[in-house]
C-alpha cells in the first residue's frame, strides 16, 4: 500500500498550475460534499442516530475515514471534522424547504466537475482518477495536507 505521501506526491504532479489549484480549493470540498449529500439522501429505515434518518453516507464515510486513518491518523482527523460539517450541512438542507437536498447536491456535483474539468484543461494533464479511481479520495486530503502544512500540524 501506498503510503500518505506518496499519495499526495503522486496527485500533485497533475495538479502544478496555479489557476487549477484554485480550481480544486472550490470543486473538491464541493464534490465531496455533493457526493455525502446524495448518499445522505439514501435513507436506511433499520437505524437512526439521535435526530438523524440512518442513511448510506454514513455508512460510506464510515468506511471512507478508516481508509483516511489508514494512511493518516492527523489527516483522518481533519476529514472526520470536514465531514462532520458536510453532515451538518445535509441535515440543515435537508430540513430546511428551500429545496430537496438531492437537487441542491445533483447542481453542485454537475457544476463542481465543470469546473474540476476546466482546471484540468488549463493544466494540460487529464485528472488523476482516471489513472485510479483512488485519487477520488486523496484529493480532499491533498488540501488537508496544504491546510496541516501553514497551521504547522504533521501529518
């Protein structure tokens, strides 16, 4: 197994132009949340946490922050604490009537990959899951890694 560095070592190398960077400082937390917010939406009738409709994402996230703890302990903390606010989120969405949180999270992925695709353009290097399908998930830790790098925190 690949080991956290040689992880984000690897994605960064598609990911050097600076207008792509700040592509995915917008897209990849908006992905990531569209993503929980559309299995968030998938509810599980057999289990309920507090207020809280047992649903999929949990169940993902679950399995996606072992993975991240696997690679890195600091690092799955700050995931565990941007899901956390993903999760809020999708409750306060999901309980508010302003829209369905399918649809708002259906936009957001659609919009957010435009961009994401745009970025890649500009980069001139396809995205790096299409080399893995893994990268799908080192990508939020990519920024978490740059977020622990200017507060000083290893990782």
């Amino acid at each position: 197994m690949k080991t956290i560095n040689q992880w984000l070592d690897e994605y960064g190398e598609s990911h050097q132009n600076p207008t792509n960077k700040t592509v995915h400082w917008i897209c990849v937390p908006l992905i990531f949340f569209s993503l929980l917010g559309l299995l968030y939406s998938i509810k599980l009738s057999f289990f309920s946490l507090g207020n809280i409709q047992g649903n999929v994402a949990l169940i993902v996230l679950t399995l996606t922050l072992i993975y991240y703890f696997n690679l890195s302990k600091p690092l799955s903390a700050g995931m565990f604490l941007f899901s956390a606010l993903c999760l809020f989120i999708c409750y306060l969405i999901e309980h508010s009537a302003f829209v369905p949180l399918w649809q708002a999270c259906v936009t957001i992925f659609v919009l957010a990959w435009i961009g994401q695709f745009w970025g890649h353009k500009i980069e001139g290097k396809k995205p790096s899951f299409f080399k893995d399908l893994l990268f799908l998930m080192i990508g939020p830790a990519w920024l978490m890694s740059f977020i622990y790098q200017r507060l000083g925190i290893n990782y």
